[in-house]
C-alpha cells in the first residue's frame, strides 16, 4: 500500500525503513554475474562479507556469503575473480542498506570465459566498434607517445628501452596503473582519458606483460574497450605474447604483439630512417645522372647532324637550287616570249597579207565618190563629169569621170596597171 504522508504529518525513518524492507524481501533469489572485489573475513564470523561490482557500469553490491560456501570455492574467490552467485536481496532496517544473502557461488571457469569473451566480441563487432574504416593510423614521427602500463614492469621497460634506442629524441608521457585484478580497469580508463586529453600526445600505447587468461581479463573488459572506442588518439594495444588476444586487440587502432613490438610501431629507428635517406639520395644521383647522360648524348647526336655540324653546305645548297630555279624560271619565260613573239610576227604577216594597204601595194586602186565617199564598185554608179577620188598605195589624187562607158574604161583598167 501506498504510504500517505505530508508536510504537517511527516513518516518516521523508522516506517520508511520498514516499509523498503518489507518490500524487498517479497523478491525472490535471483543469478547475478559479476567480478569479486574487498573480500572481508573477519574471524570468529560466520559471515564472509563481498562486493560484487559490474565492470561495465562500475555499479556495486555489497554480498553476505556464509563461510562454508566461500570456503568450498577454495583459491577461485579472489579479488578480481568473475563468478555467478545465487542469493536473495535483502534490506537491513538498522543500517539502511542493501545486500545480497549469497547462498551458492560459482566461478565462471575458463571455458565459461571465453564463451563469455566470444559473446560479448560478436556483440561489439555488431555494434561496428572493431571494424577497419574505423582505425586511425599513428603519426610516423609522434610529438610524445602516451604509455600506460604497470609500476617498474618489464613492459614498461622493453616499450621505453626500445623506443628510444630507436629514436633517442623521442617524448614518453607515462601513467603508472594497476594491470591486473579488479582496479585495473577503472585505473586504465582513467589513465586512457588523462592522455587523451593531451593535446602533444599523438599516440597511447597500453602494455601488458604475459600471464594467464585471468590476468589478462581487464584487458577484455566492455568498459575499457568502449573507452578505447571513444578516444580521440590512435591506441596501441600491446597486451601479453603474440598467442594472447584480448578484446583490446581488436578495438585498437594498431595491435602489436609484444611491447617491443609497440616501440617498434610508435616510433621510427634513425639508423634505418639514415639508411633510407642515404640510399634515396644514391638512387637520385643515378637517376639524375642517367638523364643528364642522356640529354648529353642527345645534344652531341645533334650537334653530329650536317644541318649542325656544316650549316654553311645547307645554305649553298639552297642556294644552288634557288639559282637552279631561277635559270629555270628565265628559260621558261624566254621560251614563252619567244613564242609569243612568232605568233604575232606570223599573225602581224597575216594580218598585212589580208590588208587593203597590201593590195593596193601590188598597184590597185580604190576610188571613191568626191561627193558622197562612196567605193565606186561599177561603173554605171558614175555618171560624166563626177568629181572622183583615186586611193592608190602612195596615197590619193582627184580625178572627173569621162562621158560614157567607154571613157571610164581606161580608169578601171588603169587599177590593174
């Protein structure tokens, strides 16, 4: 039933208590995974007090376990060790707190954990947060490396060690975290988040010596894999041996297979970088030699051609054949002249033969009519006593016509004459 209460009439602590109680004791036992933490056994107490704290939402419960049940899991109920336990809720009045009446614990063995690991893997890799168009790829030459590892580890050592014996100058930004039981993971997100908020750091590197399945779970935790997922700078993951492969490995940007092979990753060696550049400059003088050899071979090919070696035989040639032309061009003109010139001395011949002045050359004579200029063609067109012109080849003299036929005979016979 619903408590009534108001400003003027206030519940006691007491009924409020009560009343939760009450309310959580009518729920039933129920399963509940999660990572053991601050295991308590207090001696002379049959109770073995526990926190059960859920790794991805960094929630906890406080557990109430009888010692014999804890007992009978053995070396299994450490810190850090994920179990499944089956108890009921329970509220305690006095204290006003809640915690689970544990009666039965199961650790979750490896076969459990890893089909747990592989269950939780599909559901990121659904979720896109493994797949490649993801990645980012490190800068080649880094401004500082971010490294997170544990205290004084050898991980810590191979990374530092060979980074900088492969570039001395190189900036390492270090965090000191828990790598293993059941801080590790929230230390590592808060290491992680305090690096990538450093703006010179362009690439963070987690390392991890080997160790067993258990050891490396921090390291398949879905809260530290969406915290690599959401980080703005490439991740390394460089966790164990080449064999182990945590849920990190598959989130991060780059995985290496050893922490020496993350410094190898991170940063370039200048020895082979010196290398590199001695044989690129080698190759660029060969090249650039070759194409020099060449242009010089081209230019003396050139230089060999008669239009370069004698320019001045090209020109007299041209000259020979302009000259050659232009005798050419004369004999053809002159040809053409000289034909023209026979042509009309042969149409001039012509043209005198079939003239009237040629005829009258040989003694004929035109006459014409004084009065009217008309040719005289016979004689009846002449009567006795008309005035007459004679037109003979030398020139023209007045004449009068005779009386009669017979009187003019003599002047056209006289043409002939």
């Amino acid at each position: 039933m619903a408590l009534t209460s108001s400003p003027e009439q206030p519940l006691p602590v007491r009924t409020i208590s009560r009343a939760i109680g009450d309310w959580v004791n009518r729920l039933g036992r129920v399963w509940v995974e999660g990572q053991l933490t601050e295991i308590v056994r207090r001696p002379g107490l049959a109770t073995v007090f526990l926190t059960l704290r859920d790794p991805v939402a960094d929630v906890s419960l406080r557990l109430t376990c009888p010692r014999a049940v804890c007992e009978a899991i053995g070396a299994g109920l450490v810190d850090g060790a994920r179990v499944v336990v089956w108890g009921k809720p329970s509220f305690h009045p006095a204290r006003g707190t809640l915690a689970l009446a544990v009666v039965e614990i199961r650790p979750l063995g490896a076969g459990a954990l890893l089909a747990r690991l592989e269950q939780l893997r599909g559901l990121l890799a659904a979720e896109g947060l493994f797949a490649a168009s993801r990645k980012r790829r490190p800068p080649f030459l880094p401004r500082a490396v971010g490294l997170i590892t544990g205290r004084a580890s050898a991980a810590e050592r191979d990374v530092v060690e060979n980074a900088r014996r492969r570039w001395p100058a190189v900036r390492i930004v270090q965090r000191e975290v828990a790598v293993q039981g059941p801080l590790a993971v929230g230390q590592v997100i808060d290491a992680l988040r305090e690096l990538d908020r450093i703006p010179e750091v362009d690439v963070i590197v987690i390392a991890r010596g080997g160790g067993s399945m258990e050891d490396l779970l921090p390291f398949s935790d879905e809260a530290l894999i969406r915290a690599v997922a959401a980080a703005t700078t490439a991740v390394v993951s460089a966790i164990g041996h080449e064999q182990d492969a945590p849920l990190l490995d598959f989130v991060a940007d780059v995985r290496a297979s050893t922490p020496t092979d993350a410094a190898k990753r991170v940063v370039p060696d200048v020895a082979e970088q010196r290398a590199l550049v001695v044989t690129l400059r080698d190759r660029s003088r060969r090249v650039i030699e070759h194409r020099l050899n060449h242009e010089e071979r081209g230019l003396v090919a050139l230089r060999s051609r008669p239009a370069l070696a004698a320019p001045g035989r090209e020109l007299d040639r041209q000259v020979g054949y302009v000259s050659e032309l232009r005798a050419r061009a004369r004999r053809g003109v002159t040809h053409i002249l000289d034909r023209a010139e026979g042509e009309l001395a042969h149409a001039r011949a012509q043209m005198h033969a079939l003239s009237p002045a040629a005829t009258l050359d040989r003694g004929y004579a035109v006459v014409h009519r004084t009065a009217d200029g008309a040719i005289v063609r016979d004689p009846v067109q002449v009567d006795a006593g008309d005035e007459l012109t004679i037109q003979v080849a030398a020139g023209s003299f007045p004449a009068t016509a005779g009386a009669g036929p017979a009187q003019a005979s003599p002047i056209a016979g006289g043409s002939n004459g």
